[in-house]
C-alpha cells in the first residue's frame, strides 16, 4: 500500500507539477523514515483487512460448512 502512495506523490510532483526526480528523492528521504512505512503497511492490512471479512456471507443457519 505505502508502494502506491509513493508512486503516487512521485507521479503528482514530478509529472503534474514539473518538479525533478532528485529533488522528490531527497525530500522522501528526508521526511520518510523506515519505521513510518513498517506502520503504514500494518495500518494498511488492519484497515484493509477489517471491512472484507466484514462484508463476508455467513453461513446460513443449520447448514456446515
């Protein structure tokens, strides 16, 4: 997930608002550390994880499964 928003912000300031590469490289090493993208990924399962099984069918009654 944080994969996207990388690629994304990426896209965002260098595409759309003519920035360079090396500018967005340095700044995402600057303010990005390694324990923020460990939280982002958990955050992203929990999150993410969270309304699919919700939206799941249960078993309707006196049936196995």
């Amino acid at each position: 997930m944080s994969v996207v928003g990388v690629l994304g912000g990426y896209f965002f300031n260098v595409i759309m608002q003519g920035g360079t590469p090396g500018a967005y490289l340095s700044s995402f090493n600057a303010l990005a550390q390694l324990p923020d993208l460990w939280i982002g990924e958990i955050k992203a399962v929990i999150f993410g994880s969270s309304p699919g099984r919700r939206g799941l069918p249960r078993p309707a009654s006196g049936t196995r499964a």
